[in-house]
C-alpha cells in the first residue's frame, strides 16, 4: 500500500519532466578511461610540493647567511660606520658647508643677549636706532586702539599696526637721560615705578645705579598726597654731600613731612595713573613710556616706545639708570673736592644748628654763620 501510493507521488512527476531528468543523468557520468590513475596523481603533487619546499629554503639560505669579518675593534668600527651611515652623512655635511660657505650671512659674536641688559645695560651714548629696532621699540598697537595724542610721534601703519618713529623714541629717551643726570647731580632723589610682569628686576637695578628708589609692586594711592598717613613709619636719615649718615637727628625727623620724589620714572603709565595724577598735584616731574594707547600729556618728559616689549623696557630703565650714575658719579666728584652741587634744605640746616649749638654750648646764629649746611635727606 505505501509502494503504491509512493508511485503515484512520484511518477506524475516523472512523467511531466522526463528530458530533465534523463540530461541531468547524463552530466553527471564520468569516463573512467579518461581519467589518470591515482597513482600518477599522488606522485605529480608529491614532485610538486618538494619543488616547493626546496625553493623557499634556497631563499632562506640567502636572505640569512651573510659575511662574519674577523673579531677587531677597528674592523667591528668601519663595519658599524657603514652600517650606522654617520660617516657618509657627515661627509655629505661637509661636502655642503665648503659649497655654501660664501652664501647667508655670518652671526657675530656680539649678538643679543637677554641677560646682558641686565648686567650690562647700555650707556645714553650707546643708544642707536638700531638698538631700538632690535629691541621693537618701533612696535605699537592696532590703529582702532591709538590716541590721536600720540600722532606727532607715529611714522606710519603697517598691517593695521601703528609704527612709531624712532627717530622721535632716541631723541625724547636722551632727553629723559639728561634729565635724569641732572637731577641725580643735584642730590634729587629719584623713584622708579614698573610694576608689570618682568619689569622688577630692571627697575631694581636701574634705581641701584642712579642711587633712588623703587617700585614694582601695586601703587598705593596716596602716597603722596596723604604720605603723612601711609608713610609715616618709613625711617628717613640725614646724610652729607658724600652720602654719609649723620646721627642725632631722629627727634627732629619726627616732626617733618615724608620725603616726597623729585623725578619719577614710570615704565607702564597706563597702569599707574593714580600715581602720575598725584605727582601733578605735587608738581613732580615725570618720565614715561609711552605707547600708541597712552596720553603723552599724562607725564612730563614722554618716551614714545613699546611698553609691550620687556626688552624695550630693560633698554629705556638701564640707559636712564646709567643716566642717574653719571649723575652719582659728577655729584661725588665735585663734593671730594668740596664743592656742593644742590641746595641743603633749610630746615635741615636750622634743625643741623640748633643741634650742634646745643651740642657745643654756642649759639644758633654763631654756628649758622660758619655752617656749610651740607646735609639733606
């Protein structure tokens, strides 16, 4: 019964499609007659794959056997030379720098410095405009940031950059260390104001060299104005034209005002104008440098510069604190030979007599009368 239905199922189809089944049969014979035997197969992949195998050891054999040269330093030296390529680079260096030795430009050996300025800063008779080129004292702000105070001093736009003429930069900065000479001659006491990052160190040493002060911190308002209040404490000493202390003059300092600068040197205006606006009120003359941004009209001797630049600054402090050494040096001279460049104060000198008188047992007016006065503080 299940043969029978089997038949039934599949003859149908049989039936129907006889051409694809008989051509399917048809394919897939094979002629045994034509096919090699399976011993000469087996022995053709064998010669094949020894052939193979006898290639790549040929090749390896080649790639890794190489030349042992005999152990010694100076052989194993050249080997590593070659190999290393130093010797063939070096010679090619060479071989370059005698072709293009007449060709560029030779350093010399008095090139920039940064520590130089400091140790060594430059003299107002060493002052040239291509020391303030290198040190970018030409260099100011963009044209939309300018005071058109400053017109006078600007020589020209570059990229939307305003240029300062430094023809105008070395003029004004000898005429700020005359000044300063002039007033370190005369027994002036000086203050040195630069309280931006990296200006500390040449204002310290341009305020040693020129013998006054310094600042490099913030400016406290009033200093000036209210230095009763603020600089009171401050200890002030009297000394000679030889800058020697003279004692016995505490009580009577007591009394008197807080000593107030006679030049200021501002080297970034635009951060202390609180203390040029109190200078103004005192009628205290100042020194500035000014950029492009600033008011030339806030200072009295102004220095058309780039205050941006700290090895601009380190240029203007260290020709005006040689300024004031020069001064130093003229006022010491004169005094050896007895000879006082400045006026004592005249309180001093009364305060000087009384003292002396009472030391003496003499009166004022006899020691007055023979008294140099010379002595300020």
């Amino acid at each position: 019964m299940i043969l029978r239905r089997a038949f039934i199922r599949h003859g149908r189809r049989i039936a129907t499609n006889p051409t694809r089944s008989w051509t399917r049969s048809l394919a897939t014979e094979v002629d045994i007659d034509t096919l090699p035997s399976s011993t000469d197969s087996i022995e053709a992949s064998l010669e094949n794959s020894l052939r193979e195998t006898k290639s790549i050891e040929s090749q390896i054999e080649n790639e890794t056997v190489q030349y042992v040269p005999q152990i010694d330093n100076r052989s194993h030296a050249a080997q590593n030379l070659l190999e290393d390529g130093t010797a063939e680079r070096f010679d090619h260096y060479r071989f370059n720098q005698h072709r293009t030795k007449p060709l560029g430009t030779s350093i010399d050996q008095n090139h920039y410095q940064p520590h130089k300025l400091l140790t060594q800063p430059p003299f107002p008779s060493d002052i040239t405009l291509e020391l303030l080129l290198a040190s970018q004292a030409h260099l100011g702000h963009k044209t939309s940031h300018w005071n058109p105070m400053n017109s006078r001093y600007i020589f020209g736009i570059r990229q939307g950059i305003h240029i300062i003429s430094l023809d105008q930069t070395a003029a004004h900065l000898r005429r700020a260390c005359r000044v300063v000479s002039g007033v370190a001659e005369r027994g002036g006491l000086i203050l040195f104001v630069g309280t931006r990052a990296g200006q500390d160190r040449c204002v310290v040493k341009a305020a040693q060299m020129a013998g006054g002060c310094h600042l490099f911190e913030r400016w406290t308002p009033g200093s000036i104005t209210n230095g009763h209040q603020i600089l009171g404490q401050c200890r002030t000493k009297v000394v000679d034209e030889l800058d020697r202390e003279i004692k016995g003059y505490d009580e009577e300092l007591r009394e008197r005002q807080v000593l107030r600068p006679d030049l200021v040197v501002c080297l970034n205006p635009l951060e202390n104008w609180v203390m040029l606006h109190e200078c103004g009120l005192n009628t205290i003359p100042t020194i500035g440098v000014i950029d492009t941004d600033a008011n030339p009209t806030w200072v009295t001797y102004p220095i058309p510069a780039n205050d941006d630049s700290l090895r601009c600054v380190q240029v203007i402090a260290g020709a005006l604190g040689r300024a004031g050494q020069e001064g130093q040096a003229r006022r010491k001279e004169m005094a050896m030979k007895g000879v006082v460049t400045y006026t004592p104060d005249t309180l001093m000198t009364d305060l000087s007599v009384s003292t002396q008188g009472a030391r003496t047992g003499g009166s004022a007016e006899d020691i007055k009368g023979s008294d140099s006065g010379g002595g300020n503080a």
